[in-house]
C-alpha cells in the first residue's frame, strides 16, 4: 500500500460528516446503545437504597418538603435559619420528587440517575452526528463506567445534575456550529447558566471553550455570530443570575443566611467560596481553605496521583493523543469543518477542567474530577475512531493507535498494581488481551475481504475491552461493595479500592473524611488520624474521650451507631429510608436526646442550636425537626450572632443550645473540641456566643436523658463535676435581659 496524499488521507481518516438522514443507522447501534443505558443504571441504581447519602444535602431536601420557602433558598433546616452553601437547583430537583412521592433514598435519587443516564444519551448523539455510530458506541461506554462518575451518580450531591447541563449545553452548541441557527445557541448558553445554579462557577468551566468553537466554526457571517454570541451572553445572564438577584430582593431580615458567604449573600458565595476561593484557596470562607488532603498536592500532574489516577485518569493518555492526531488529520480543512470543531469542543471541555481541578488550592474533592468524564470519552470515542481510519489508511500513521493503545494498557496495569492484594489477576489478563488485540490489528490492518474485516472488528472490540477493564471492575466495585475500601460514601464518594492517604480514604489523614476528625472524620473530633475507615468506630473511642454510647455525632462520637450499637439510621430517619438519606456523614444523632428536646421543646421553632451543618443535618434527618446550624459547614460563617440569638431566646423560638461537640450526645468537659464550641469555635462571634450562653443558660445533666449517663461518669477518670457537665444549654425569654 502507497502513502496517501494529505487531501487523500484526510478523506479517508476523517470523511465529511453527513446531513441527518443521509446514512441509515447500523443495525447493531441502537441495541448496543440500550445496552449501555442498562449497564449504566445497573451501576447507578443497584442496592442504591443501602448506600449512604450526604446528610447535609439529605437534610436541605426534608426541609424543602416542609417548607415552600426552605425550598427556594435551599435552606439547610425548615426554620430558613441558614442554607447550604451551594446553589439551590440540585435540591429543587430532588426536593420536587420527594414532595410528588414521599421522601426516601428513591425518591431523591431517582431523578438523579435519570439525568445521568440522559448525559449518556446526548453523548452518544452529539458523536454520533460527526464521527459515526461505532466513535458514539466507544464514548457512551467510556462515560458510564468511569469509576468516579459511577460513584457520584450514586449520591445526592450536586454534580450529576452538573454534568448532565453542561454536557447539554456542549452538545446544543456544537449543533449550533452545526447548523448555523441561533436557538441552539440560547439553549447551549440556558443549559450552562441552569449549570452555573447547581454549582455556580464550576459550572462556566466547560463555556469558553464551547462559544470559542461557535465563534470561530459557526456557519454565519462573523457579524452575525457576533451578534448571536451576544444574545447567548444575555441569555447565560439571565439564566445564571436570577436565583442570586432574588435572594438580594429579599431583605436580610426575612430569608436565611447563606452558607458559605461572609456577609449573608449570594453575591458573595459566588465570588468567594464558590468561586476565586476553590482556585486559590484561602482561609475561612476562601473556597475552604487547602484543599490537598482531599485529591493530593496541586500540581500538573495531580490527575495521575495514587488519590484521583483510579478515578479519573484510566484514559486520559489515550484522550490527548486522539485529540493531537486528530486535529493533525483535519489539516487545513475550511473554517466550519464540524469534525476539528467537535475536537476543539471537547479538547477545550477535557484541557479547561483538568487544568482548574490540578492547580486548584481551594477545597478538591476526588468526585469534582465526574466533570472531565464526558471530554475524555468523547475524544476517545471520536479521535480514537479517527485515529483507527488513519491507521489503515496510512502506513505514516500505522504507529499512532497501536501507541496509543499500549500506553494505556501499561497505566492500566501501573493503576492495578497500586491496589495491592485486590484482582490481581486482572493487570496481567488486561496486558495479553491488549497485546492480542494490537497484533490483530496489524495482521488484518489492510484486509478487505469480508473474514477479514470482521477479525479486524473482533481485535478493535478486544482493544476496547482491554481499555475499559480497569475502570469497569473500579466501577463495579461500587454498588457490588467489592472495592475493599474506597472513600467516604455520601460526603466524598469515590470508587475502587484504596490506594491514596488522602482525607476520605482509608488510610488518610483524620479517619474517615476530614482533617483532624474522628472516626467520622469531621472537623474537631478526637478520633486518631490514619484510622482505617471501617474501623473508625474503635479510632474515635481510642482518640476522642467524647465518644459515647448514642452518640454518632462529628466531632466525636461512634460512627454509623445509635444508642443501642444498631445502624443509626435504619432505625431513625423519617419514612423508613434505610441507610439512605440519614447516612454519610458519620452515623445518626442520639434518639435519647432527640426525644428528650422534643419533650422539652414547649413550641419552638427549632428543636436546637448546634456549631456546624454536619450536626445540624444529622439531627434534621433523624428528628424531622428544624435545627439551626450556627456557623456553617466549616465553621467559618457568620450566622448566628449574640444579638440574633438573643432575639430567637427573647420569642420563644429557641430554648436549646449545644456547645461543642454537635448533634449527638454532649461533648464532655475533657473532650477534644474547643472552648469556642467545635468547628467555628476560633472566632470571635462564636466565642462572644459561647460565653453568653454559659453565663446566661441552664446546663441540661447528661443523667436526665441518657441512660448511659451514670456508668460513663464513673469509668472515667475526671471528677464528678466534671462528668456531669454537660454542654446542653436550656435558655427561656427570661434569660434575656
């Protein structure tokens, strides 16, 4: 075979992409496509009612079904004392189907997995339309068993819905460059302002790239797409900023606080937390402080780390060279060839993320990397499909896809290796299948005849399966509970078996999840940092001295257990929900002391006061009553002031506050939280607060609602005094001068 001509070659590799109608499907294309789709919820939905939610968003959605109002701020507690610290979309949406169908794991999940199979399908129809079926096939696959996707789409956080509107709006923009008409361009730029409402500007990540490639590829006169960009702009304002310019509609004084904030706005959640914040970290409220425990240092190469490599990173050296080759194939091919632009999108999509998720310094999660997830499909899909056309087209191009193809088997077996003792046969199999696959490809590279076409489809499929073994066996370690470890379900979900020291896996720093934690690892426990994460209930009594029996609390207690050693959760939160809902965040709050406060509660609105959201959520979900987190998820807002708290004492709206350790049990005179009151404890307002409450409230004796009370006092070793005390406080109107 003689070397083609670049005009030959580029034909050949990359063939114009045909009008809608023009070319009858595969017969094999929609039943594979199902096929996925099946696959995929199996891995989305299977045992989902025995998996553990984040309480925190689990908690905001109970409220919402209360409270219209709640609903709308995306308040943590029915009171409206104090929202989450994202945006409310997410919860709208899950909050909607708990009200239609009862509140319970399925019921906020549901439309959840709906979204992610729907991000599945516009995939695969948006590669469809430029690199064919088998390129459409290959990306659907990919996306449905990435690890990390598989384990977020599993929990209530915000980012399935996140991804599912940005790869819309991806997708609607490309048919924009397609078409050259202005409607798919406004709904690319609603999709992504929708985006921008569910995780604010991690949602914008993705857009340059998308108004670039309509900017520069689109059909009309550059005028005109100037023009329609501007109309776009209009449109992404509108549809990003009606949420925040509501809320600063409505005076201080008559809607909650907003988590995350300094000053009580939205405004400054989108700057600050939600934004600059997670880039380039900072104290307090700076997009929660440094944020390497969670996925590693910052650095170019923190997708590869022995933290997100298992997660995220199993296709990525295959993704960058099918994009490089193929944007090489378009050569010099006109201005709206849709094939480089559909390679720019999705390139732009896959460089912009892994850029700001590797050099952020703010808080990062390994479940933030979901969003590369549809980039890197795509291209492996597309540019791989590319890349095997100019493979038996050209023998200039003979070694790229086999490159390509061995690079990635190697990283599969280097990430397998990582996870000792688990599958290891797995790495060699994936090794001989893919050396088998890439030797068939060269002996039936050039062939014709119908045998050997079809040898040639069974060694591509054999590279294809060789790829995805890895990230499919982390995949299904999730809802089958094989992985041996992986992270902290609810509050930092990850898939597969252990293989960082980072907050979240076992192993790692602060037990469970957070620095400094117990075995919960949440913010001020005592538990002992390197803990494994199943046997975090034993780290927290070792390193705490506040973990009690009944208790299950952050910042102390023992982890997924109530009062009687049983699953916190089963036996508390409303509706029979399982392990759903009310799990995650460390196990559930005291029934003895819940039942305590609701006897005592004499009409209040809230049943109780604690430090932070963590505890706040765990009682929200077990009582089913309204309770005020004072100071935010990390401790750090400013919501409940000396005067504010006053005024809920003063009408009768308040009665109980806890002081330290949250939600639980009391956090006893010689725990390991601080003075201030646990998370938040350090600054000013709260300690203003603390010393109020201890000089003006009733201390509430552990004795009168646990009965675990008087032989916990006399195994320790402090004083009497010291035991008794506890760190409930009863406070009436006439307490307040």
């Amino acid at each position: 075979m003689t070397s083609a001509t670049e005009p030959q070659l580029r034909t050949a590799a990359v063939p114009p992409s045909p009008a809608p109608g023009d070319r009858a499907a595969p017969r094999w294309s929609l039943p594979v496509l199902l096929a996925i789709l099946a696959l995929a919820a199996v891995l989305y939905s299977w045992n989902l009612s025995g998996s553990s939610l984040n309480s925190f968003y689990s908690a905001a959605v109970l409220s919402g079904t209360q409270s219209w109002k709640a609903w709308f701020f995306g308040s943590l507690d029915a009171g409206n004392f104090l929202t989450v610290d994202k945006p409310p979309l997410a919860l709208m949406v899950m909050g909607l189907s708990c009200r239609v169908f009862g509140y319970g794991t399925w019921q906020m999940m549901a439309p959840l997995v709906v979204a992610a199979l729907a991000t599945i399908w516009i995939l695969h129809s948006s590669v469809k339309r430029v690199f064919g079926h088998a390129a459409a096939a290959v990306a659907a696959l990919v996306l449905a068993l990435t690890p990390i996707t598989v384990a977020i789409n599993r929990d209530n956080n915000p980012d399935t819905l996140l991804v599912f509107l940005m790869v819309a709006g991806a997708a609607l923009g490309l048919r924009a460059v397609r078409g050259g008409r202005l409607l798919p361009l406004l709904g690319s730029a609603a999709c992504f302002g929708l985006a921008f409402n569910t995780k604010m500007l991690q949602g914008y990540i993705a857009l340059p790239a998308v108004f670039a490639v309509y900017l520069y590829a689109a059909k009309p006169a550059l005028v005109k797409r100037l023009v329609n960009l501007v109309a776009a702009a209009v449109v992404l304002a509108v549809s990003s900023l009606w949420w925040a310019a509501a809320v600063s509609l409505v005076p201080a004084s008559e809607r909650p606080y907003i988590g995350g904030s300094t000053d009580g706005t939205a405004w400054n959640l989108i700057m600050g937390y939600n934004g600059l914040g997670r880039i380039l970290g900072g104290e307090g409220n700076g997009g929660g402080g440094g944020g390497g425990g969670f996925s590693g240092t910052a650095g170019l190469g923190r997708m590869f780390n022995d933290i997100l490599g298992g997660q995220i990173s199993w296709l990525l050296p295959f993704a960058g060279l099918a994009l490089v080759g193929g944007l090489v194939l378009c050569g010099r091919a006109p201005r709206t060839d849709l094939t480089r632009a559909a390679l720019v999108l999705w390139g732009g999509w896959t460089l912009l993320h892994y850029l700001t998720f590797a050099l952020a310094e703010g808080t990062m999660h390994p479940y933030y990397t979901t969003a590369l997830a549809p980039g890197v499909a795509a291209l492996c899909g597309g540019g791989g499909v590319l890349l095997l056309r100019a493979f038996r087209a050209d023998r200039r191009w003979a070694w790229v896809l086999p490159l390509g193809l061995g690079v990635t088997v190697v990283w599969a077996a280097v990430l397998l290796r990582r996870a000792s003792g688990w599958n290891t046969w797995l790495w060699p199999s994936v090794l001989v299948v893919m050396v088998l696959a890439i030797a068939g490809l060269f002996v039936f590279r050039s062939g014709v005849s119908g045998l050997r076409l079809r040898l040639l489809a069974v060694s591509v499929t054999a590279a294809v399966v060789a790829a995805v073994a890895g990230p499919a066996a982390y995949a299904w370690s999730v809802p089958s509970g094989s992985g041996g470890g992986g992270g902290m379900g609810g509050t930092n979900p990850t898939a597969g078996p252990s293989t960082g020291s980072g907050f979240g896996r076992p192993g790692g720093g602060g037990g469970r999840g957070f620095p400094g934690g117990s075995g919960d690892g949440m913010p001020g426990g005592g538990g002992r940092q390197g803990g494994d994460a199943q046997t975090g209930d034993r780290n927290a009594q070792a390193g705490g001295g506040n973990a009690q029996a009944g208790g299950g609390f952050p910042g102390g207690g023992v982890p997924s257990r109530g009062p009687d050693g049983q699953n916190a959760q089963s036996e508390q939160a409303p509706g029979g929900m399982g392990g759903g809902p009310g799990g995650g965040m460390g196990g559930g709050a005291s029934s003895e002391l819940v039942s305590y406060l609701k006897k005592h509660q004499d009409g209040a609105e809230w049943l109780l006061a604690v430090s932070s959201s963590q505890g706040a959520a765990q009682l929200i979900v077990s009582s089913g009553e309204p309770v005020i987190s004072m100071w935010g998820w990390s401790g750090s807002d400013k919501a409940m002031t000396l005067a504010r708290l006053k005024e809920l004492v003063k009408k009768g709206e308040l009665h109980y506050i806890q002081l330290g350790g949250d939600g639980g049990a009391p956090a006893r005179a010689n725990s390991s939280v601080g003075e201030g009151g646990g998370p938040g404890g350090g600054n000013g307002v709260s300690s203003e607060v603390t010393a109020w409450v201890r000089k003006h409230g009733t201390a509430v004796k552990e004795s009168e609602y646990s009965k675990t009370a008087n032989s916990t006092s006399t195994s320790t070793t402090t004083s009497s005094s010291q035991s008794n005390q506890s760190s409930i406080y009863r406070l009436d109107p006439s307490d307040v001068s």
